[in-house]
C-alpha cells in the first residue's frame, strides 16, 4: 500500500521514463530494507516473548514443585525452629555486645532472650549493628545452626539442580535474564545461605555449583539491589566467607 502511494505520488512529478530508469530502483531497494529490518525487529520480539515464556514456565514449576520443600531440618531430638533460634541468640549478643556499652541494667535485664514479646522482638529488629558486630553475629548464628539443624540432602539436590537448570537457561539465551533475577534471585540467595554454613563446615554437597550460583547473583547485579537481604546492613548477598569473596 505504502509503495503505491509512493509510485503514483512520483508519478504526477515525474516522467514515466524518469521514474523507471532513475526513482524505481531505489524505491525499490528502500522498501526491501525497510522489509528486512522490519522482519528482524518481528523476529528478536518474538525471540524476547518466548524467554519470558520460557523462564515463567519454570518459575510455576518452582512455585508448584519446590517452594515448599525444606533444606534444613532439625538435628535428631531437637525441635527448635529457626526464626525462634535466630532471634533468641542475637537478643543474646545484642545483650552483651551492644546494650552493655549503651544502655542501662536495667534495660539490659528486661530482655529475658528466652521469652522474649512481640514488643522486644521489634526492638532488637531495629537495633543498627555496625560492621564488626554482624560479622560477629553472623558467624556465630552460623554455628548454631550447624549445633541445631542438618541438611536435607534430598530436597537440597533437588534445589541445587533446579536453580542450576536456571542459570544454564538464562547463559543459553534461552531464558529472559531479567525475569529470572525478579522471580529466582531471592529464593535462590536464600537456598545458598542455608546450605553454604554446612558446605563451610566441611560438609561435600555441592560447594563449586553453589559457588557458580552465587556467581551467576553476582554478573547479574543482585548485591546491588539487596533490599530483602538477610545482612541487615546490606553489605554482602551471602553469609558465608567462601560466597562473600565473590562479591569483592
């Protein structure tokens, strides 16, 4: 339609001779590449829409298959759960370390770390550690969960090698890189932080294919954006030495 208009626009301008030995060929080669160029855009359209296709494919597979999977479980004769474990020794490190230094007995003494309120709880969330005493905290909630808890090395296999399907997926091109980071990058920091602390320990489940996720986090920008992250002062993705150096 386009190309007829053209024609019968030069037509009225132009002598019918001019027009074929001169203005046609270049018409026509304009319109080809305008066809060429529109096709390729067409094609790379459809390319990026089957990534992202691809990639919320296997994000319900995840959602359907492995979000409610454990990869830690208690050690046993122990029933203490985590999150309870977490609060309960960094209320006692913060007693300690912190309130010793700034605040009064009293106050320190009106935080029994094993029956703790909801009121408390919020307080010691809010407390701002400086660098040298989440490094500190962190290795010692570290090694209570390694005293507490052990992996479940079925379900962490079954991890391991769904997000590594994932990372193949996206360095393929067959998976939209930027979807995959705003649907996987969470779950899989917090699949690598539960498993590295054992791996640390001298555990032999999977410390190079962690190391190429946390990696993979890392060409991706994740620590740049870590909003959600377990380091209360944002510093590091992980919180295992041998991931943190990737971040370096």
């Amino acid at each position: 339609m386009i190309f007829r208009r053209l024609i019968a626009g030069l037509s009225q301008k132009f002598p019918p001779k001019y027009i074929a030995d001169r203005l046609l060929p270049w018409a026509t080669v304009v319109m080809a590449m305008f066809g060429f160029f529109w096709a390729i855009a067409e094609y790379r359209n459809d390319i990026a829409i089957k990534r992202v296709n691809t990639t919320l494919s296997l994000h319900k597979t995840f959602i359907k298959d492995l979000s409610n999977l454990e990869t830690i479980k208690n050690k046993e004769r122990s029933s203490v759960d985590l999150s309870d474990l977490i609060i309960k020794r960094r209320c006692v490190f913060i007693k300690k370390r912190v309130f010793s230094k700034n605040e009064s007995k009293e106050k320190r003494d009106s935080f029994d770390c094993n029956n703790l309120t909801g009121v408390q709880v919020n307080a010691l969330n809010a407390v701002d550690l400086n660098s040298e005493h989440r490094a500190e905290l962190r290795k010692m909630l570290n090694v209570a969960r390694i005293e507490t808890f052990e992996l479940d090395d079925g379900n962490v296999n079954q991890y391991l090698l769904f997000f590594q399907s994932v990372e193949a997926c996206v360095r393929a091109a067959n998976c939209d890189a930027a979807t995959s980071i705003a649907l996987f990058a969470k779950p899989i920091t917090a699949f690598l932080n539960d498993i590295c602390i054992f791996i640390e320990a001298g555990q032999n489940i999977g410390s190079e294919e962690t190391a190429r996720l946390g990696q993979f986090l890392i060409e991706n920008d994740v620590h740049k954006n870590i909003f959600w992250s377990s380091d209360r002062g944002q510093e590091n993705l992980f919180a295992c030495d041998y991931l943190r150096k990737l971040q370096t």
